[in-house]
C-alpha cells in the first residue's frame, strides 16, 4: 500500500505587534477577507459566513485559544466555477500564533487544500494575497483591504 502525503497550504507572516493583537485581527474577519459577513467570531462553535458575490464559505469555530490558536472548521461553501462546488467542505483553516524572540509569528495553515484540488492554484494565490495585502496590513497598520461584494 502505498502512503499518501499531502501538501496543505501554509505560509508564515512574522510581526512586531503582540499575540493578542494578530489574534484579534484574524477574528475581525470582515476587515481583512470579506466586507460581506454575517455571524459571529468571538467564541468557540461560533459560526461565520463569507460572501464573495455567488461564492460563500461557511465555518465553524472548532478550537479557539485565546492568542495562540484558532481553528475555521468549513461546514459549508459554495465556489460555483469548480466541477465541486463543495471542494472546501470539511476543510480546517487552522491559525497558531506564537512569540519568536520580539516577534509575533502567525503561521496559516489551510488543511485540506492541497495541490490535487481543482482549485489549489487560484485558492492558494487568494491566500496569499489575503494574508499578504489585507491581513497583515490590518495588523501592522490598522485598517485591511476586504473583499467589497455589491449587494444586487
């Protein structure tokens, strides 16, 4: 039998601000990935749902430590150019954040994208783009760059 080995996807951002700082930053969900936001984020089996125009992606608060960690559990999603539409459901969005010297590091991991997933390519890219121009903006200089959806 042969073993099968994933590769989510993952990435590091490394900040001067505290642990309880990044931490509530990634919990204002609506100022860093999507303006259109429904639910709550604030304790565990809280449950969020992110709009981009006809995609959503609904989740689950699973684990949640107070400056260390926060675990997105997808209950739900709907990513309509994908042959699964479903492809994230199941999926875990996992944020550790630890203290490095006088850094803050933040590291993402998105457990189940994995390159075998139609949507890899595009879903990885997005996730460095989130991190990279609006998340870690959010935490270094206050304000983020959301996703703004229209409502028609």
């Amino acid at each position: 039998m042969k073993a099968i080995t994933t590769q989510d996807y993952t990435t590091t951002l490394l900040v001067s601000q505290t642990p309880e700082h990044v931490f509530d930053a990634i919990n204002n969900v609506a100022a860093w990935w999507s303006a259109s936001f429904e639910g709550r984020t604030e304790k565990l089996n809280d449950i969020f749902t992110v709009r981009f125009g006809e995609v959503y992606i609904t989740s689950e608060i699973t684990e949640l430590v107070p400056a260390k960690k926060i675990v997105w559990h997808v209950t739900d999603c709907n990513k309509p150019w994908l042959k699964n539409t479903k492809e994230w459901n199941g999926t875990d969005m996992i944020w550790e954040i630890s203290k490095k010297g006088e850094q803050t590091q933040l590291r993402f991991r998105h457990l189940g994208l994995v390159p075998e997933l139609e949507c890899y390519d595009v879903c990885s890219n997005a996730w460095s783009e989130y991190l990279q121009q609006s998340l870690l903006p959010l935490i270094t200089k206050g304000k983020g760059k959301p996703t703004t959806t229209k409502k028609g």
